[in-house]
C-alpha cells in the first residue's frame, strides 16, 4: 500500500514535505482551517490524514459512459446505485483517488462517498435543509474513516455516523441511500444498461494502480481507532446494519458458510424480519425488509464497524 504515493500526486508539495516527514505549514496544524469548538466526538481523536482539504479532490461534474466503454474486468469493485430510474456504477479505483462524487440521479442530488482506509462505500440524499449540497474531503480522519465537509457552512461530517460532527450543521443526519458494494460483473449482469463513472474526471491519475494495494491484508492500521473488538481479525469483511437502535455485523465468511444455496439468511434485528443476501461469487451482501425493501447497509472491514458501533452483536444461530 503506498499511501505516500497517493499524498504526493494528491496534494502536491505539501503533501509531499509530510510524507516525508517535513513538518506541516502553520495552517496545516490547525486541522485543515476547521473549527472543532463543540465537536460532538472528542477532538483529540479527529486527525489529520495527510492532504489539505481538497488535496483529495470530490469529482463535482462526473462523466459516465455505457457498459462497453467502462474498461472494467469482471472483478473489479464498483458501487452501485439503481435509483429513479437510473442505474450508475461508481468503480473503486476511481474512488480510491477522490472518495466523493457530487451527482444527481433524477432530481435527486446524491452524494457517492468511499473511504479506502475502512472500506466504507456509502451513498446520501445530499439535500440538507431543502438544499443541495455539494460535498469535498476535509484531509481528516475520525476513526480512521474520512470526514467530509458541505462547502456551504464547512461543517464536518462523518462518513459512517452519517451526521454533522462539528461546526453550524453538527448534529443532523445525512439520510442514507441504499447502495450495493460488488463485482463489476455482478453489478452488470442485473443492470446491463448500466452508466459508469468515466475516467475523464479532470484529473491526472492513474486509475490503472491502486494506491491502497495491500493495505486489506495487513493486521495493522495506519491511524488510530477509538475502540476495538478482537472478536474479528481487524480486517475481516462485514456488512454491517443498524435498525431501531440496534447494531449487527454480518461477517462474509460466516454468510458464506452459513447463508442458504440463494444465498439468503434470515434474521430479526431491531424488531423488523430482514433477509440478508449474500452474493458467495461477488463477497458481496445487500439487506431487505420483509417487505423487499432494500435497507442501508454497510460494507465494512470489521474495525471500522466496531469502532462505530463497540456495542454491535454479532449473528447466532436459531
């Protein structure tokens, strides 16, 4: 994994001087130019992850092309929206370099946000208070997960919690949209006429190499967490689903032993009857009520869950 790769091309100079170890500027020690006075998690665990806010640019006007022109294998990881009649793959290794796309689909502005160091693929109705807004990446970290900003108010919002940590907005929430993290040819073969995030981003990068490579199979982390649980390996796969104030992580090989040959497990959680399905092909896993609903859910390594939710259970058996 070459995160110093990433905060080199990402950041420029700056960048550059911390990975190698050179102290930061004066304005880079005041957290970004953010204000966390009040914050609504404990300010000495919000860190600086490297670039500027900014550094990691949002894609605020995306391109996207047919399926045939996605230059995607079959393997490769996207996140996909089927919403208002439209279906959009969003490909991990365009992600891995911006972690936020400000889109719309239908009337309905959206914003597609991926954190690389939890492997957090998550999707918001970006409309707060009657407003659209427009999404960047601050350059820090709560958790170990990317904090975002509305470049309106520069308030401070954790991805994961899905709410304002710090600054005018804190304390609202972001609705979720249910999103699936999967294969491209997964994804593809339920929405052939998919559209796909183009390349043509207007940035230079590399979409070709993974700056993160490697970084899923290592037993450590690069940034401290506030709480951990060694009921799994740090970084195990989970898809994790919070209903009535109840949290549950369902880890991938669990559902792969124990899900039925559809891939389904049935559960209660929160009161509500859900089906989980697991896709065994993909490792991919999507949840829905019992009435078909898809539910938002979150594909997560496991540490990044927990430390979200250090009061999560895990499945058992009927």
């Amino acid at each position: 994994m070459q995160r110093r790769d990433i905060l080199r091309l990402a950041t420029g100079a700056a960048g550059a001087a911390s990975a190698a170890g050179a102290p930061w500027p004066a304005w880079a020690r005041t957290l970004n130019g953010f204000d966390l006075s009040g914050a609504l998690v404990p300010a000495a665990a919000i860190e600086a992850g490297g670039p500027p806010r900014d550094g990691i640019p949002a894609i605020d006007q995306p391109r996207f092309v047919d399926a045939a022109r996605s230059g995607l294998t079959d393997a490769d990881r996207i996140l996909g929206l089927a919403r208002n009649g439209v279906a959009r793959a969003y490909p991990v290794r365009i992600l891995n370099w911006h972690e936020i796309v400000n889109d719309r689909l239908g009337d309905e502005p959206i914003a597609v946000t991926y954190c690389p160091l939890c492997g957090t693929g998550i999707a918001f109705d970006a409309r707060v208070g009657g407003q659209a807004a427009s999404f960047g990446v601050s350059g820090l970290l709560y958790n170990s997960d990317v904090l975002l900003y509305d470049r309106r108010t520069e308030s401070l919002w954790s991805q994961i919690l899905g709410r304002a940590i710090a600054g005018p907005l804190k304390g609202t929430a972001l609705p979720s949209v249910p999103i699936t993290h999967t294969s491209w040819a997964a994804w593809r073969a339920r929405h052939p006429r998919t559209e796909v995030l183009s390349t043509q981003t207007g940035f230079q990068r590399d979409y070709g190499r993974d700056p993160y490579d490697g970084y899923d199979k290592v037993p450590r982390l690069m940034f401290e967490v506030q709480h951990r649980d060694a009921r799994l390996p740090l970084k195990a796969w989970v898809m994790g689903l919070v209903i009535n104030g109840q949290a549950r992580a369902y880890p991938f090989d669990w559902l792969a032993q124990k899900a039925d040959a559809q891939g389904r497990w049935f559960d209660q959680l929160g009161g509500q009857r859900i089906r989980i399905q697991f896709d065994r092909r993909s490792r991919s896993a999507e949840a829905f009520d019992a009435s078909g609903r898809m539910l938002a859910s979150i594909t997560a390594f496991w540490f990044a869950w927990v430390a979200f939710h250090p009061g999560t259970d895990l499945p058992k058996e009927p």
